[in-house]
C-alpha cells in the first residue's frame, strides 16, 4: 500500500524534520522513497535521527545505539 510523506521544499522539511539545503532534502527524500518500496516506514524520529547524524551532532555509534533501542530485539 502506498503512504505518503510530508516533504516541504520551500521550508526544506521532510516530516517537519529541518534539512539544511534543497540538495540534501532532494536525495533523502529519494533514498525513503526507494525505501519505502521494500515496506520501509519512516518516521519523524528517523529522519531526525538521520539529520543529527548526518550534520555531526549525534556520532555514528550514538546513531547505532539509537536505532537499537528503536528496532532492536
């Protein structure tokens, strides 16, 4: 079944999630989209979560540890 998302390009917000430039937006947005197809569901938190990784404020074990504690078993 299809879901869409909210993705805002004159705000540059994915799930009300801020990014930084138009470019950035674009190729996640492109990356959940292709994700989606294989049942992938996106929430506000990852995209944040994503967000906070990718712009350094969290570190790649932190984003780890995080998505453990989301989806692990």
């Amino acid at each position: 079944m299809f879901k869409s998302i909210d993705i805002d390009k004159a705000n540059l917000t994915i799930m009300g999630v801020k990014f930084a430039d138009l470019k950035t937006l674009e190729s996640t947005a492109h990356a959940l989209g292709s994700n989606m197809f294989e049942g992938f569901e996106p929430t506000q938190e990852l995209v944040q979560l994503y967000v906070d990784w990718k712009t350094g404020v969290i570190s790649e074990s932190d984003l780890l540890t995080k998505l453990y504690s989301i989806y692990g078993k």
